[in-house]
C-alpha cells in the first residue's frame, strides 16, 4: 500500500483517537474504560471500522485476494494476559490484520496496520509460520531467487520499504542445498516489510489517509 500525501483517503481518526488513546495509557483499568466506552467506540474503534470498510470497497484494485472485513480483520482491544507477566488489560493501540482469501487464518502472508498514540504502522508479510509453512516459502526462494532479489533490492522497493526484515538463522537450514553466497534469504525465519509514520502532527496523520 502506497503511502502518500497524494492518495487522498479521506480522514478517519482524529487528534480525539490519539487523545483517548493517551488517557487509556495512564487509566489501563477495565473500570475506567467500561465508563468511556463509548467514546472508544467513536473515536478508536469507529473510525478503524471505517477504514477498513473503505480498504474492502478499494481492495479489488490493489489486494484482492486479500480479506477485508471489520468482523474478521479487527483486533479485540481486551489483552490475553493468561499467559503473560504484564496483567494490565487493555491493548493501548488499534489494529487489523488482512489474511488471504484463498487460506485458514491464520496460515499465509498478510497484511497488518496499527494506530497508537506512538504511530501509525503498517506492514505485510508472514510470522511465525508453522514448520510445513516455513520449509515451502524456502523451496520457494531458492527456486526463484534472482526475482525475489530483483524485487526487495530495487531502489524504489527500498525507498518505500527498506530492507526485508526478520530473525535469522546462523546456517542455512537442513534439507536446503546452500547456494554459493549462503543463500541468505533462507535463513531468515519471519519475513515481513513494514511501513512506520508518527503521528505526533497532524500533517503526518494525513499522509496515510489517518485524518
């Protein structure tokens, strides 16, 4: 997704997400939440319903093989803490996840945005994948490498992007014939691109159609 002054979305959230996000931060209490509730809702959760609405109705042009749906897409903003050190409850930020059409949630790349009183970000590409997952993405690179290369090393990809991230291996992995350079690319573990802009003004807001 291109992000730019010259997209034109219209605007969803407003200096009221980022305000009621910052006082969710300091009152992290299901008590204090439960009493503004409803301003969540218009000013977080409306307004990220919104914009996934919109990314559904525009989809067909840029991801259509790609879920848009506040039902499937939406994060709940209570926290899994079961399992956790941390017990505060609520997640301090607003998210959705866009996975392929075409398999199970949640197997396959996708598509991620996130809104919090630290930045917008916004990112694609695969975590955590399971073992079978993991050994197919790597038959694949090593089949079509000079492309893979040709697509995350070009100057435009870079100046939009940056550089593919993730944790890597320290050898290529078993059963991967090694190519002369190491083949690196088959080390990494999680692949993913993301895209971060603050939000601390509201001219940067406006840049990826946030208001």
């Amino acid at each position: 997704m291109r992000h730019s002054a010259e997209c034109r979305m219209p605007a969803f959230f407003t200096p009221r997400t980022l305000s009621f996000l910052r006082s969710l931060k300091r009152n992290n209490d299901r008590e204090w939440f439960k009493a503004r509730k409803d301003d969540y809702e218009q000013h977080v959760r409306g307004p990220m319903v919104a914009l996934i609405e919109q990314l559904s109705a525009d989809a067909h042009r840029f991801a259509p093989e790609m879920v848009f749906s506040p039902r499937d897409s939406l994060f709940r903003i209570y926290r899994d803490t079961r399992f956790s050190e941390d017990k505060t409850p609520l997640k301090t930020h607003i998210a959705a996840s866009f996975p392929s059409r075409s398999l199970p949630k949640p197997l396959g790349a996708g598509l991620y945005l996130q809104v919090s009183i630290e930045g917008a970000w916004a990112g694609g590409g695969i975590y955590g994948p399971e073992k079978t997952e993991l050994l197919r993405i790597r038959e694949h690179l090593a089949g079509n490498l000079q492309r893979f290369r040709s697509i995350v090393e070009s100057p435009r990809f870079k100046k939009q992007l940056g550089g593919l991230q993730g944790e890597q291996l320290q050898r290529v992995p078993r059963g991967i014939e090694a190519e002369p350079d190491g083949l690196r690319e088959n080390r990494i573990e999680q692949q993913k691109l993301d895209h971060a802009r603050g939000v601390g003004t509201q001219t940067v807001i406006a840049r990826i159609g946030l208001g």
